[in-house]
C-alpha cells in the first residue's frame, strides 16, 4: 500500500567459506573489508518508499541488534529497553520488537548468535562482524553502556572509537559538543578543541558566511579577538541569533542545536547522536535553507541599530518666536555681555 513502511532484512551475508573462517582471527581492519553494509539491503534497514532515493544510514536495526547481544548477551526485554529509544521515533515498539525478531532469527541461522534459556549470545563469528561495523575491537571486554557510551558514540560522531583521549572527552558535555561543532564546521577532530579557542574558531565562522572566506586572513587563534565579542559573533550561528553569558553554554547549546537534541545534558546529546546512526544522512544534518543558484548567501544577523527620527515640529508662531531669539536676542545678548566686560576692564 503507498506510505506503508518496508523493512528489508536482505542483505545478502556469506555465512560459509573460507572468507569468515579467516575473518574470526583477522584484525578488526580486515573484518570490515570483509563485511560491508549495502546503501539498499542493509539488514533491518526502515524506510519508506518515498524515501528510498536517500543516503543509506551508518546501521540498521539489525545492527544494533546485534551490537547489543555481542556486549555480554541480552534478553529480548533488554534489546527493548536498550536499543528501542535509539531507533525511535522513527520505528515504533511493535516496529522494533518485529525488526528485531527477524533479525535474531537470520543471524541465529547464519551462526552469529546462540540462544539459551531466552538468553542470546554471539558467537566468535557473531562477534567479528559487530566489532567490524564500528571498526572497533573493545566490544567482547566492555558492557553495553561501555560499548554505547564510547565506541558507538564515536562512530555515530565520526571519530575514532580506540582513541583514549577521544574516548575520555566523550564523556564530558563540554568536550563532546566541541567535537560535534569541530566535525560539523569542517575543523581538525584529532582532539576537543579548549573552549576559548573553540569559540574563536566559531567566530570566524560567523564573519565567514558574513562576508566570505576572505575574511579568514588574520584572524583565527590567538587573533585577539574579545572574548565578549567573539562570543556575539558566535552566537549568530544558531538558526534564531541567541546571545549567551559563558563560551560553555554557547558550545553546548550550539551542539544540541546541531544535533537535534531536545536537550542540551550529556545525556541528550548522546541520544541524539545514537539515534543519527538509523537515519540517512540527509535526515541526521540539521535541515537548511537552500539559496537558489546564484543567490548570495545570507550575511550574518549583526543588524545596525534602527534610526530615530528627532525632527523638531513647530507651527507659525512658533516659528517666529524661534527666529526672534536666534537672529535679534542671541546676538543682542552677545554684545552685550561682551560690552559689559570691557566696560568693568576699561
């Protein structure tokens, strides 16, 4: 039926052969040669049919499925409570436990997972295909909030998951929304930028799509920039022009916007991240304005103060009175302070 909501599990996996034997004692590099997500059949991939010209997302349901059980097993109520408010709103429950049925059950036959007393495991196999679709190979020695928290997270943010460093500033506020705007804004990731600099380097952003790459010249860190006003300039960055009292809450609350988190905790910040893994990546970019061809793009929003009009009205007699006291009185009152003094110095 038109606007019904597909979900395709088809993805095609070679579950026999010399190629996955070799792949359980690979390198995590190897592996993810191995295994590949296709952009059409990713296994528990949703979408509509309106919608399937989009990007494919980084992970599908299936995935993260498998994610979960590979981070020391899970019942299907923790798959629900652990994995479910990752792919919402866009799958529902009924949606998810379906998505995740199916997928438990073409895993199980391809001998990724193993199911025992309602508890599923993955299996060496099982294993080197989820640390493959994260490139990462911390998932067997860590917990499910570990692996999400860190791992995960870095590869929904586009870093590098065995960083330590990158590791540690995830589980700031601060750090990860500077992450999130330094990947955003087309900035160096190798490390969270310090909030002074972070806040210079957004400034000059700002005077960027004011007045165009030119402006870069001179300016960047260590330009000299005011703190204060840096922080302004900054600040026209959000969709409505927001003005803030700290460079911290500018960053986070900057990153949320980015990011579309409803909320601008640590907590709300990963969740939005988490949840751009099932999304196309034209849907997990903030939407924007497109300019027509040709058009250039909109200056920032540093409007000059509006003009006051202080024209004087006067009527007739006014006008008379006015003329009396500058051409006769003034004058008059001139000469005669000045003949007084001479009078008093003669």
């Amino acid at each position: 039926m038109p606007g019904d909501t597909e979900y395709n599990f088809s993805h095609p996996v070679e579950s026999s052969g010399p190629a996955w034997k070799r792949g359980v004692n690979a390198s995590i590099s190897e592996r993810a040669k191995l295994i590949r997500v296709s952009a059409g059949g990713a296994m528990g991939a949703v979408h509509t049919k309106a919608a399937r010209a989009t990007a494919a997302p980084l992970l599908s349901v299936g995935d993260l499925v498998l994610l979960r059980i590979a981070s020391g097993g899970a019942s299907r109520a923790e798959l629900q409570r652990d994995v479910a408010p990752l792919v919402a709103p866009h799958v529902g429950g009924t949606a998810f436990r379906r998505a995740a049925e199916l997928a438990i059950g073409q895993f199980s036959g391809q001998g990724f997972l193993l199911e025992a007393k309602g508890r599923l495991s993955a299996t060496a196999a099982g294993l080197a295909r989820a640390e493959a679709l994260i490139a990462s190979g911390r998932i067997a020695s860590q917990s499910w909030d570990e692996v999400r928290n860190g791992p995960l997270l870095a590869y929904a943010t586009g870093l590098n998951g065995d960083s330590p460093a990158i590791l540690k500033a995830l589980e700031r506020p601060d750090s990860l929304a500077a992450l999130v705007l330094q990947r955003h804004f087309g900035m160096s990731i190798a490390r969270p930028y310090s909030i002074n600099d972070l806040r210079t380097e957004l400034a000059v952003v700002a005077l960027e799509k004011a007045f165009g790459n030119k402006i870069k010249t001179g300016l960047g860190k260590g330009s000299g920039l005011p703190g204060k006003t840096a922080r302004l300039l900054a600040g026209q960055l959000f969709r409505k022009p927001r003005t803030f009292a700290s460079d911290g809450k500018l960053v986070v609350a900057l990153a949320a916007e980015i990011s579309g988190a409803a909320s601008d905790t640590l907590d709300g910040l990963r969740l939005a991240l988490l949840r751009r893994l099932t999304t196309s990546a034209e849907a997990a970019e903030p939407a924007a304005e497109a300019a027509p061809s040709g058009v250039r793009e909109p200056r920032a929003a540093i409007r000059p103060k509006a003009a006051t009009n202080r024209s004087v009205t006067m009527n007739a007699e006014q006008q008379n009175t006015f003329w009396i006291l500058v051409v006769i009185f003034m004058p008059l009152a001139a000469l005669g302070v000045g003949a007084f003094v001479w009078w008093k110095r003669r």
